[in-house]
C-alpha cells in the first residue's frame, strides 16, 4: 500500500507541475502550496530537475517548427550571411541575451529563493494576477522582426523575477514582451523559447545532482513516472494556454491568482 501510495503521489505531482508550467499561475509555487496543504516532502532535487525538463520536451513539440526555422535560417546567416535570413538571427541573439539575468541572479540567489515561505508565494500570487490584469486588453505592433535589445533585457528580467515561487515564469514574460509593445502571438512565442535555453542550462548543470541524489535509486520509477505525466500534461496545457491567448482571456488567469493569494495569505 504503501509503495502504491508513493506511485499516486508522484503521479499526482507531476500532472499537477506539468499544468502548471505553461500557464501563468506559478508552476513553483503551487508546488509550495501543495507540499503545505498535504504535507507532502520531496526528497532531494531529482524530482523538480525531471519534471522540469518533462516540461521542456513538451515545448520543444509544440513549437518544434519554429525551433527548426530559427536553427537553419541561423546557421545560414552565419556561414552565408543571407540578409532573408537575418531576423532569425537576430531573434537568436535576443534569446541569448534574455537568458543572461536569469542565469546570473539564479546563482546569486539560489538560496534565498529555495527557502521561500508560502507566506510569499501568497503576495507573489498577488503580483502575478495584477500584472496580468494590467496587459489584459494589450495588443502590441511589434513581430519577430521589430525587436531591440533592450526589449531582450527587459523581458530577460522579468524571467528572472520569476525565479520568486509565485511569480509565474510564463505570465511575468508574456507580460513584460507585451509592455515593450510585442503582439499577442510574438510575446508567446518569445516567452517559450526562452524557456527552452534556460530549463536546458538547468537540465544540463543539475546532472550531477541527480547522479549524487541517495533517493534516486529507490524512487526511480516514481520519479519515471512523474517525468512522463508532466510531459503529457505539459504539453496539453500549453495547447490550451495558446487558444486561451488567441482569444485574448487573460482576465481570468489574473482572478484565479487573485483568488488563489488570499486565500494562501488568510489561511496559510
């Protein structure tokens, strides 16, 4: 009962982190809230690296066609300087750079971002559903091609707020590419890409604490199984989320984090 209980519980976590990663309600600090209300110990750092990296395969599906024209128009640019081929590029570079102030105050702040109480994800919560509300009825100019540099930067750091448990990755993203004037379908499509070097950086860099984990052997079918529920559960929440875009109803991720936050804050 006991080993078929681990099982359900690892199911359930990974469905639940799965869903939650595409969509801007904070995939982290649900796993908070989650671990709090049912009381519910992970232990070591293999079961966030997997599920994690279960979320990056499913956005590499999802946007798989563009994945694929960047990489050749890039590389074409590169060894040929094709000028058709040169807002790819660029695109490329815009990426790159958007990745950095996450990677720097990731490392600067590990700690103290891994000891949030839930007492923060509640106010956090809170930040995300009013960001989201402010750019509920935005609709930029920008495409691909009208991007800048400084653009970069500012949504590299709104990825690096995230960092924060209650701060959606996704949402604090999609807002900052809509604040600097991106349209709807560029921010979503920037914000997603972005994510894929930064969960690769973290996929790659944490290796060794899977190889090192002492629960890993014990739990490796769990962990197996969470992996592959949050790959599936990803990458439908992430279909979802992209209609729910195109239909422009972020109103009702900013109610649910609103809702979400008090409740958190009055009764945890």
């Amino acid at each position: 009962m006991t080993e078929l209980w681990t099982l359900v519980k690892y199911l359930v976590l990974g469905l639940f982190q799965g869903f939650t990663e595409p969509i801007p309600i904070s995939s982290s600090g649900h796993l908070v809230i989650l671990r709090e209300l049912f009381d519910v110990e992970i232990k070591g750092l293999s079961f966030e690296i997997l599920v994690n990296f279960g979320s990056l395969i499913a956005v590499l599906i999802v946007f798989r066609e563009d994945i694929i024209r960047l990489i050749k128009n890039g590389w074409l640019y590169l060894t040929k300087k094709d000028e058709a081929a040169k807002g790819d590029f660029q695109f490329i570079i815009f990426l790159v750079v958007a990745t950095i102030p996450t990677g720097i105050l990731g490392l600067l702040f590990e700690d103290m971002i891994a000891d949030a109480g839930v007492w923060i994800v509640g106010y956090t919560l809170l930040i995300t559903g009013a960001a989201l509300w402010i750019i509920r009825n935005l609709h930029g100019q920008k495409n691909d091609g009208d991007l800048s540099m400084k653009d970069a930067l500012i949504v590299g750091f709104a990825q690096a707020a995230a960092l924060v448990p209650g701060i959606s990755r996704s949402g604090a993203t999609i807002v900052a590419a809509m604040l600097v004037g991106m349209k709807q379908e560029t921010a979503l499509r920037f914000s997603f890409l972005l994510y894929i070097p930064v969960s690769l950086g973290i996929s790659v860099l944490s290796i060794t604490d899977i190889v090192s984990d002492p629960n890993f052997d014990t739990l490796m079918i769990p962990y197996i199984i969470a992996f592959m529920a949050s790959i599936i559960a990803s990458y439908f929440a992430l279909k979802w989320f992209i209609n729910i875009m195109a239909r422009g109803n972020l109103k009702y991720f900013a109610f649910y984090c609103f809702i979400v936050g008090i409740l958190v804050i009055l009764f945890l």
